[in-house]
C-alpha cells in the first residue's frame, strides 16, 4: 500500500511547489519595491502551471494513473507594468505563508490519522 504516492500527497506535493515559487517571486519584488524602474512579476496561476506540466504514467497497486510533475520555470513569471507596492507584496506573501502551512497541516494531520489506524498512534 503506497500512503505516501497518492493522489493527495501527489496534489499537496505540487501545491507546495507552486507556493514556493511563488514566494520566491514575491520576495524578489519585495527586494526590488525601492527601485523606482522595477516592475511588479507574478507567478503564473496553479491551473496554468500543471496544465503545461509534462505528464507521465504512474502504475500503483490501484491502477495506472497520469501524474503531473510541476516545473516552474522564467516562461511562468509574468512581468506586469504595475509598480511595486511593498505593503500589497507583503499581503500576498503572508497569504502564500498561510496556504502553505494549511498544507502542511492536511500531511500532518494525514499522518496522524494513519498511525491512528494502524494502532501506532499515541
């Protein structure tokens, strides 16, 4: 039984990619909100982003499945024509901060329910 290759720790895995990218976009606009000719980059949506991800076949114990695997790459970025707003910058980072820690709770709390079940709990 694979607990670990399903297809919620396959999403979660690839949500967590994409929010890491994403900050890492906005920490660069942060860095750059003092320079007068910067303008503002976003991240691409999550539904852009795996609907060009390269797909390959996973067979587990319950069947063959398609997989995609998230690679951000510099044609993700989008460069917009807005100037940088530090304060809207550090919103969307405490924004991106909280999804991912929802996240990392659900595998927590995954865990925990899985230990549970199997007698290994606390």
């Amino acid at each position: 039984m694979a607990l670990l290759n399903n297809t919620l720790s396959i999403l979660v895995n690839q949500r967590i990619t994409w929010l890491n990218a994403r900050g890492n976009v906005l920490v660069s606009n942060i860095a750059n909100a003092d320079n007068s000719s910067a303008t503002r980059k976003e991240l691409k949506s999550f539904k852009e982003v795996i609907a060009h991800s390269p797909r390959r076949i996973k067979n587990s114990g319950y069947g063959v499945s398609e997989v995609r695997d998230v690679k951000i790459t510099d044609d993700d970025v989008i460069t917009t024509k807005s100037e940088i707003a530090r304060e809207v910058e550090m919103l969307e980072m405490s924004n991106n901060s909280l999804e991912h820690d929802s996240l990392i709770n659900i595998v927590r709390n995954f865990h925990k329910m899985m230990k549970s079940v199997l007698g290994k709990g606390q």
